[in-house]
C-alpha cells in the first residue's frame, strides 16, 4: 500500500480527526487522488483497506462527487467555471482561448500530460471572473495574459518534479 507507506503520519493524523475510520474515507480519496493524480481501482482498493470497508462502497463515493476524477487527468486540473454569471464577465472568450493555447478540447490533456481544461458549473466567484479552479485551489480575475504567466510557471514546476 503505497499511501499507507508513503503517507503514513498524514493518514493517521486524517484517522484522529473522526469517529471511526469509514468516515475518513473523504479526505482519504483527496489523498489517493493527490497521490496519483486521479482516483484510480488501486487507489479505491487502497482507500477501503484503510478505511475497512468494502472497494465497491468507496468506489460509489467517488463516483457520486464531481471532486474526485475517475479517469486519468493531467498535473494540473484546470476547471473553468463558464455558468451564465461568469460567462457574461467574458469566461466563455477565456475557455475558448484557454482550450487554443493548450491546443486541447473541452476535457482534453495536453501531448505532455501537464494540463486537463474542462469548464464546470459554478465555482461561486462570479464576482471575480474569468476565474478558474487548478488542483481545488482558485484563480480569479483572469486573462489570457495573467494565464499565460501561470501556465509557464505550472509547466516549470511540473518539469522541476519530474526531474
């Protein structure tokens, strides 16, 4: 169990924090899917071992909360919030430009497997759009200038981990 070895103090520290274990099973995913950059069956696998319950409980949870990706995503999350709020402060001209920057389409990863652009559903800052969320944590007040500087950072910084 790579989590378990890996992140051994934070998941006991996570255990302290509830009643029992299965309802640490939330923060326990977030932690799967930091590890692997997605919820994957190992992880799931990884997730119920350490919570004690049952793969196909925990698999249901993760598939019920838009927060956890099933599927493989690039380093970076990148959700543009295009809701009709956002979208009339110019979020709809920013995903589109976003998407042909990357050279990628709506979910998409780009060739390097850095970045995955989609565009959701309310992100609760439409005063401070464009805006978007990358890895849960959110950017506000965008343009493709601002962008542009955040993306080189991004990609430095995914290419001083890989190294």
């Amino acid at each position: 169990m790579a989590l378990k070895d890996k992140h051994a103090k934070q998941i006991e520290a996570t255990f302290a924090k509830y009643p029992d274990k299965r309802s640490a099973v939330m923060p326990l995913l977030h932690l799967s899917q930091q590890e692997y950059g997605w919820v994957s069956p190992e992880g799931i696998e990884e997730v119920a071992g350490l919570c004690e319950m049952d793969p196909t409980q925990v698999r249901s949870i993760a598939g019920f909360y838009t927060m956890y990706s099933e599927e493989p995503k690039g380093r970076y999350w990148l959700q543009v919030c295009t809701d009709l709020s956002c979208a009339l402060c110019g979020a709809d001209k920013f995903y589109e430009d976003l998407k042909k920057e990357l050279n990628v389409e709506d979910g998409g990863t780009t060739e390097d497997g850095v970045f995955t652009v989609e565009h959701v559903m309310c992100l609760a800052a439409c005063d401070k759009a464009p805006m978007l969320q990358c890895n849960f944590h959110f950017e506000e007040n965008l343009d493709m200038d601002k962008m542009r500087t955040k993306l080189a950072a991004w990609r430095a910084e995914a290419a001083k981990n890989k190294a």
